[in-house]
C-alpha cells in the first residue's frame, strides 16, 4: 500500500451567507486539507426513441478538496462521453460561481453505453453536483491504496472459426487488473467519499436499451450502500479501450442470433455491429433470458469491483490531514486519418491523410498521488507504461476526461498491427499517439512534483 505524504499550508476558511456578508468564521489548523462530496440525479426525463425504461438511475458524482491555497474538483457523469461544448460550459461555470480553475478539474465520462440522451439541464446539474460537494466542505484526510479486480480482459482476439482478429476475452492479451483508491475520511476516520480508478468498458447492458450505469453505476452504488448512501464513491475511467468485461459471452449468444435474423431479411452483419438491441426479439423466450443474463452479471461485476475498492478503503489506515494540489493542462496534437473502406473488423484498413488530432492531457497532483488524465479512448498499455515510467510512486490514468478529442480509440504502438474495430476506426497515424501521451504526461508531473 502506497499513502500520500503531507504538505503544510496554512488555510483560513471564511463561510459567507448568499448577501456575501460574513456570518461566520472558522479557523483551519495550519496543513488542514478539506474535502466535500455529492450527487446529482441526470438521469434523462425524456427517453430515446428506442429504448424501453430505465434498469438503473444515472448520476453525476463529484469531490471538491481545498488545502487554503488551491481547489479542485473530481467530477465523474455516468455518461458515455464528455462532449467538448460539455467541459467548456461545466469548466467555465465552476470557475466562474465557485473559484476552482478549470485546470483543477477532471470532469470523467464512466463511459456507459446505456446513457441514453441528456436533458435540457444536463450542465446545470454537473454544476450542482461540484456545488453541493463545495458546501459540504469539511475537515479531512487522504489516503491512498491499491489492490486488484479481475472483471476486465483483454478484448483482442483471433477468432478461432475465421482466423481473423476479432473481439473476445483474451485471457493472454495485456491487462492491468490495478484498483486505485483515493480515500478521504473526516479527522476520527469516517469516510466521506472514494474516488476509485479501474480500466473496463462499461457495455454489459448495452444491448438491453434501457437506461443505465453498467458496471461503473453498479460498482458506485454497491459502495454507497454499503455505508447506508453516507458517503460518495467516485469512478474514474482507467485505460479501457482494450479492455472489455471479463465474462460477456452472452453479448455474443446474442449476436449470433442477431446475425441469423438479420440474414432472414437478406441483410449481412456479420462483420458488423449494429447499435444496442437493434433487431432482437424481446418476445423470444431466448433472447429474454440472456438479457436477464446481462442484468444479473452486471451487478455481480458491481459487487465483486465494489467489495475490491472496500478492502482497500479499509487498509489505507495511515492517511494525510494535508495535501499539495497542483493542476495542469496541455495539447499534444497526432498526425490525422480517415478510413476507406468499411468492415468492422479482421480486414487491413485503407485510408488517406487527414487534419491533424488534437488531445488534451490534463494532471492533478493530491498530495503524492498523480492523476494523469486523457480525452480520448485509451489502450491498457499506455497506462501501463505511464505507471511504470512514472517518478512518482501513485499514478494512474483517467480517460475520457475533460471533454472528448476526435482521434476514436488510441491503440498502443504495438496494437497497430492488429485488425480490430479500435485501431481500424482510429483516426490517428501510428508512431505518434503512445510517446506523445506518456511523455506529456509525464512532462506535467515532473512540474507538479517541484511545486
């Protein structure tokens, strides 16, 4: 177990009523870190067109800390992505209302694909959420651990039946099953929130098209409950463009019946992956029980992941009353392609030249520990190779953060040379994308750990 070391600021927090008159004081002792927490319901009012309810409610989730010399916010929307327009409009309205540069925030998609759309308000409540944890800013410790789930794989395989690359669990394939744990507790040792970074795609439920926070929605309220909902358990996406959930075989029990229904209707998909449930027969007693499959699974993975994240909570004994809090940001940009032709996966892509990708990195250091974060779909390795070059000794990586780049999927040099729907959609060159993400990323914590 790693734990974060302490720095000592000397904070003087002043409350102010609405009318900004002061109404009352409260002295920090010197060093004293502050942490709040909060959740905000966004689940949406108005279904899409073709889904059918909602298995679970949505959330966005966020921790504000504050060491008197600096904020920040960790903010994480069950979400599938985090639009550009998203991130401006959240960044610019919490520094704006509540003083936290935008540099200091890492706004997270769990990356859901059963989202659904977003209402109307959708900004106002991720702002309310980083509000609400604001106002409930109270004395705290740090802590930090880790430990390991098995629920994600590898999901680059050669199809034994075609010989072609496609997707299923790659037991042998890369896979990093670290739990990352960020533990903030009050003074006597009651926690207040979990901020937790683990790399899985959360797509078990996506073929039931209905509203919900698969395995990350799971695993977060598996953790909640546990405390009777008295704390806030914040997921932070890993590198998971690879990396599927361990046991998802009924996705592909119900793809080849997919696949038959399709060819009934003289249609081919069979290197094709039409969206969520498109084309399945809810009647079909078959298909009702696979998708019943996928609900139990979904929070068994919750459980399993939660129950991992609680051990660790409960080790990390030795935490920090302070903490540094530096946050940085930078643009690396990759040369640009756009495909040719078509096929989902098992064929060489062609392609031509095209504009080039822009990627936002970002790092926020809390006390010792260096979140490194990315706005794209990140392959496992990189994160691997950000860790184990790393200067610091907790780092992790958190994508789909701070809006979403344009690139599709970031494969690692050496996925490159294999034929999945990843690195053919990709519309980066390769050479570029694995160097230029660790290097800058390590770049910024280089200048964090001098502050």
């Amino acid at each position: 177990m790693r734990t974060c070391a302490a720095v000592v600021v000397a904070i003087l927090a002043v409350s102010t009523a609405p009318s900004q008159h002061v109404v009352a004081q409260t002295v920090v002792p010197p060093g004293a870190l502050r942490a709040g927490a909060a959740r905000v319901d966004v689940t949406p009012a108005q279904l899409p067109r073709n889904y059918t309810g909602v298995l679970d409610r949505l959330y966005a989730r966020a921790i504000v800390l504050d060491n008197g010399a600096a904020r920040a916010a960790l903010i994480t929307v069950d979400a599938g992505s985090i639009p550009e327009s998203t991130w401006q409009a959240v960044t610019r309205q919490v520094e704006k209302e509540l003083g936290i540069r935008a540099t200091n925030v890492l706004l997270t998609a769990t990356h859901t694909h059963s989202a659904g759309g977003q209402s109307a308000d959708y900004v106002a409540k991720i702002v309310e959420s980083v509000r609400a944890a604001q106002k409930a800013l109270e004395p705290a410790r740090v802590g930090y651990g880790t430990g390991a789930s098995f629920i994600n794989v590898n999901r680059q395989i050669i199809d034994p039946k075609t010989g072609r690359w496609w997707e299923g669990a790659n037991y042998d394939g890369p896979s990093d099953k670290t739990v990352a744990v960020l533990t903030f507790v009050r003074p006597n040792g009651e926690p207040i929130a979990v901020y937790f970074n683990y790399a899985v795609h959360g797509v078990i439920t996506g073929q039931l098209d209905m509203i919900s926070g698969d395995i990350p929605g799971s695993t977060a309220r598996y953790v909640e409950d546990s405390f009777g909902d008295k704390v806030v358990a914040v997921w932070s996406l890993g590198a998971a463009g690879d990396q599927n959930p361990i046991y998802f075989q009924q996705t592909y029990d119900l793809r080849e019946i997919r696949i038959k229904d399709y060819a009934k209707r003289g249609i081919d998909i069979s290197n094709a992956m039409p969206p969520g449930g498109e084309g399945l027969n809810r009647a079909d007693p078959v298909v009702a029980r696979l998708m019943n499959q996928q609900k139990q699974i979904n929070i068994s993975m919750g459980q399993m992941l939660g129950e991992e994240v609680l051990r660790v909570m409960r080790n990390s004994e030795r935490t920090a009353p302070a903490a540094t809090i530096v946050g940085s940001q930078k643009t690396i940009s990759c040369p640009g392609r756009e495909r040719t032709n078509e096929g989902r996966a098992g064929f060489e892509g062609t392609y031509k030249d095209a504009a080039p990708v822009d990627l936002r990195l970002g790092l926020l250091r809390v006390g010792e520990v260096m979140i490194g974060a990315v706005n794209a779909e990140v392959f496992n390795p990189i994160a691997t190779r950000l860790k184990r070059e790393s200067p610091a000794t907790a780092t992790m990586m958190a994508t789909l953060t701070n809006g979403s780049a344009r690139s599709g999927y970031i494969p690692d040099d050496e996925s490159y040379g294999k034929y999945t729907f990843e690195v053919l959609s990709s519309r980066v060159k390769p050479g570029c994308a694995e160097s230029s993400i660790v290097h800058g990323l390590l770049d910024l914590i280089e200048q964090a750990k001098a502050r």
